[in-house]
C-alpha cells in the first residue's frame, strides 16, 4: 500500500517520487496548476492499479520539484477525481480509507 492524498480538485493522479514509474515510457503529457507552485507540467505514464485484487490501468504524471519534496513528506501520491471514472467510489472518512467498487 502507499499513502495518497484526494484531492477532487486535480484531473490527475500523481506520484512524488519518480522511482514508482521507473522503466516506464511516456505516453503524453499533462497540464496542471497548484497554488504551491502555480502551473507545471509533466509526463503522464501508464501504471496498472491493483485494488481488491483486480488490475485496472490508469495514467499518473510525477509532481515537479517543490511540489514533490511537499507532498513526499505526508503522502507517495494524490489520487486526483480521474480515480472517479474507474466506478464507484466508497470514501470512509473516519478509517481514511478510500474504496473502489470496480
């Protein structure tokens, strides 16, 4: 397991750390904006999500620099609202759990 942040305001998923993607090959590129660092962008990769055993494949770009270095400290990725597109989603605020009902 990592540790993600929702946030339902970003169109994509991130990782912090670009060693998660290693090997893999670009397949386009995304522009994004964060009040921290204002608008960026950054490679998009295709990764394969296990949730509840079963393999979904989805995109995720890695956070530049600052924003990267902040977000490392609390979390390896931000799940953005693209995870919504996958099927329901279940959030449990009280167990901080986030569940795909794919």
């Amino acid at each position: 397991p990592i540790r993600c942040i929702l946030d339902t305001g970003a169109p994509t998923s991130y990782f912090s750390n670009s060693t998660l993607i290693k090997g893999k090959q670009s397949c386009g590129v995304v522009e994004d904006f964060s009040p921290l660092c204002g608008k960026f962008s950054t490679n998009l990769y295709p990764i394969e999500l296990v949730v509840a055993g079963k393999t979904v494949p989805i995109t995720c770009g890695v956070l530049p620099g600052l924003l990267a270095m902040s977000t490392a400290l609390v979390a390896d990725a931000i799940v953005g609202y693209d995870i919504f597109s996958l099927g329901p989603v279940e959030l449990d605020f009280k167990n901080r759990v986030i569940t795909l009902g794919i």
